[in-house]
C-alpha cells in the first residue's frame, strides 16, 4: 500500500490506495484540459464566499491571486501533476493549498460533483462555440468553391446513377445546409449547457448560506437579458450527463456529413470521374504504386465518423441503469466527450483546407452533364405541357429511351416522324427539351438549381457564414 494519502479526502483513511488502484482511479491524465475552467469556477465560487461573508476579502483575493498563479504556470506548462492526485480539482486545489492558507477554505459549500458539471459545462459553452466557428470556415471554403465555378454543371446522382443536371454550386450548397444544421443543433446544446449546477453539493445543495445567483453570473450562466440560469434539483445537476450525450450526438451527426461530404469528393476525384482534385497537400502516394495520389484526408473524415459515434455509443451507455445520482463510472465520461470536440474540430479545419485548394475540371464536369439522358426528365415535362398525363408522358419518354438505345443514337437525334408514333403528343419543338442552359433556367423555384435560384442561395450563404 502507498503511503496515507495526500488526498482531499483521506481523512478517515488510514493508508492511501494501492497503486495500482491510483493508476486505475486517475483521471488527471485526460481532465486535465478542464483546468481553465476549474479556475475560473473556482475563482467565482471564493467571489461568492467573500460576498456573503463565508471568507474575508482578503482571503478571497489571496485565493484569487494563488489560481491566477497555478493557471499561469498550467499555460506555461510549468506545473507538475500527480496522479496521486486523482484529478483536476484535487491536483488545482493541493496546489492552491501549498501556497494560501486561505485554499483551505475553498471547498466550502462545494463538492467535486457540482465541480466537475460546472466544469464540464462551461467547457460545453466553450466547444459547441469553437465548432460553430470552424464549421462557419469549413462552410465558408465550400461557398468560395461555389461561388468561383458559378457556371459549372454537373450531373445530380441518385442511387449513384446519374439523375438530373444541376449546377455545382447547387451540389455544395446542399453540404452547406447540412453544415448549417450541425451549427444550430451545437448552439441548442450550448442553450442547454447554459444552467450553473455550482451549489448542488455533493448531492443536496449545502446548509451554508451561499448566493447561486452570484456564482451563476459570475461565470456567464445568464439568459439574454442577462438573468442567472440555476439548475433546479440538486441531484439531476450532479448525476445527469445528457448534456454530453447531446453534444456527442451533434458531433456524430457533424461527422455523417463529414463523411458523405467526403465520400463525394472521392468519387469526384477518381479517375472514373475526374470532376476535381484534392490539393497535393492534404494526398498521399502509395509506398508501391508511384501513380497513386489518395484522397486520404477525405477517407479519414469518413473514418473519424465511426469514431464520433462510438463516442456517442459510449456516453449513452454509460449513463445507463445507473442508479442516482453520482457515481464514479461517470469520470468515464471525459474521454469520448474530449475526442469528440477534438476530431470534430480537426475534420472541420481539414474540410476547409481541401476545399481551399480544390481543382475543378471544368471540360471532365460539361462532358459529364451533357449527357442528353439527364433531361429525359425534361422530354416528359415537354409532354405534360402539351397536356400528355404525366405518366403517359413517363412511359413515352421511356419507349423513346429504348428506342434509342436500340438504335445506337443519342435520343435527340431521334427522327421526330419516329417519336410521334411512340406518342402524338410529341410536339415540333421536342428537342429543346435537350438544351441544358434552357432546362436550368426552367427551375425558378426555390430551392431548385435554376440560375437565378442558385445566385440567391449564394447571397443568402454570404450572408449566413459572415463573421
Ligand atoms: N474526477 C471525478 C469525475 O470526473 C470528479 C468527481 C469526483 N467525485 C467523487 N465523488 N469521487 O467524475
């Protein structure tokens, strides 16, 4: 057995944990990014303390002046942790408590437990902030991408086939809309986060006569009017963990589009395709094929969206069958919570860089879209609007399809004669119905491809993703 421990709580211990069960129990290799934060919690706690008269002021700033201390030598990358230490709090308080007498009064009215949910909550705040900013970059290098090849058309796919034209920008600001969504669904969970548990206790709030409001806005847990936002029941505040269910789940979702993002881009530079090309430096070459130049920042976006769910796996079945309120599994919590901000953060800087230095093939992307089958489509709706019924009209067209491929000739170069008998309906001027620019032009609704559409699509996102 180690020595009697130097813990917080190892007064009614006679000797210290084995070590094994430190190495086991520790959590201060991973939580140990929540520093800032402890700090700036615990900052506000010994604020509240002085105002209400629990410690003097003098006491509260000597508290103050030792964590700005700890915090500066933390950033500098001075400060020695000790896993003996278990964790973050323990590691920022011993510390404290080596330079201030006053440290050890802090931990007044206060446990780990609403510690570490204030703690993890004001990092919440912190993250759901920074991935809005870097998907708003991400997002912003799609538009740019869009909005310099504004003329480009392409083939739309479903089921992987090609469907209809529409013009590329079209295709990107699709992936903006899904951005977009993963940006608000991390501002809900930033709303959520916003609710200070601090005062909770370990579990039923504390007989000290603290002020939650104070410490709530002390650290930024107000409305927009700037009312503090308490969380209501104790126990929940301490033993709930949804709040980084949710924010795993927006990350998860974030890396779905990631990777269909990503799985686009591949199919679009390879060589079956060659609409683009990934910038040399987010490719690899192959240690045998000297030809080879993989689009491997795109095949690890895809990856790294396994990864993200698995972190959300994680969390959801860690809160599970747990019985209220706080028990230690949940320190298990942290490392799928960090991962998922991390490489949610790293994917979206990457989508960035390689949409920065994307090629596009512009002759590769004009040959591809004008393939007259994408506008079979377009040949009905001539018929419907020599009012043909629609299906009468899809089941002409398709006769007219065979037709051709049975022949071997491109179906507007089917003799006219030939198509009135598939259908009367056929009218003089069928084959306009092949001239891209004008089938483009047709869809003025909103949300269609047409031109002018997809021009009010590009001011709107100007306007969204400004900074
Ligand atoms: N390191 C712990 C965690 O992350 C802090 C809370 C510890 N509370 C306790 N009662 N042991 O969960």
């Amino acid at each position: 057995m180690a020595k009697s421990s130097q813990a917080t709580w190892g007064g009614r211990f006679g000797a210290g944990p084995a070590k094994l069960m430190l190495r086991f129990s520790e959590s201060v290799s991973i939580d140990r990014r929540l520093a800032p934060f402890d700090i700036a919690g615990s900052k506000a706690h010994a604020a509240m303390l002085a105002h209400v008269g629990l410690i003097t002021a003098a006491e509260r700033k000597a508290i103050h002046r030792g964590l700005d201390a700890i915090l500066a030598e933390i950033a500098a990358g001075k400060f020695k942790w000790k896993a003996s230490l278990e964790d973050v709090h323990m590691n920022i308080e011993h510390a404290l408590a080596l330079r201030v007498p006053a440290a050890a009064k802090l931990h007044t009215a206060r446990s780990r437990n609403d510690q570490v949910a204030t703690d993890t909550r004001l990092f919440l705040k912190h993250a759901c902030a920074e991935l809005r900013e870097l998907l708003r970059l991400a997002g912003r290098a799609i538009l740019a991408a869009a909005e310099a090849h504004a003329d480009v058309v392409i083939p739309g796919y479903t089921h992987l086939q090609r469907a209809q034209p529409v013009f590329l920008a079209h295709h990107l600001f699709a992936w903006l809309e899904m951005i977009e969504r993963d940006r608000n669904r991390l501002s809900a969970v930033a709303a959520h986060a916003n609710w200070c548990p601090l005062g909770s206790g370990a579990i039923a709030g504390t007989t000290l006569p603290i002020d939650r409001a104070y410490t709530a806005r002390a650290l930024g847990f107000v409305d927009e009017r700037g009312r503090p936002q308490l969380t209501q029941n104790s126990m929940d505040a301490i033993g709930d963990r949804d709040l980084l269910v949710e924010f795993a789940a927006a990350c998860a979702l974030t890396g779905v589009h990631f990777s269909r993002i990503a799985e686009d881009l591949i199919l679009w530079t390879s060589t079956e395709f060659k609409f683009a090309d990934l910038p040399e430096a987010f490719c690899t070459g192959s240690s045998l094929m000297p030809q080879k130049r993989n689009a491997d920042a795109c095949e690890l976006m895809r990856g790294k969206s396994a990864r993200l769910q698995g972190n959300l796996q994680t969390l959801l079945t860690l809160g599970k069958g747990l019985p209220l309120t706080y028990n230690r599994d949940l320190q298990e919590d942290k490392p799928p919570l960090f991962d998922s901000f991390d490489q949610t953060a790293l994917c979206a800087e990457v989508l960035a860089g390689v949409m920065q230095g994307i090629t596009i093939y512009r002759d590769r992307c004009a040959e591809a879209a004008g393939d007259p089958m994408l506008l079979a489509t377009d040949l009905a709706d001539h018929l419907v609007r020599q009012g043909v019924p629609f299906r009468a009209a899809h089941h002409a067209v398709g006769a007219a399809v065979a037709l051709a491929e049975s022949r071997g000739v491109p179906l507007p170069d089917l003799p006219t004669a030939d198509l009135r008998k598939i259908h009367p309906g056929f009218g003089r001027d069928w084959a306009k119905s092949f001239d891209l620019a004008t089938a483009l032009r047709r869809r003025t609704g909103v949300g269609m491809p047409g031109p002018a559409q997809v021009r009010r699509q590009a001011a709107r996102w100007r306007k969204l993703l400004r900074g």
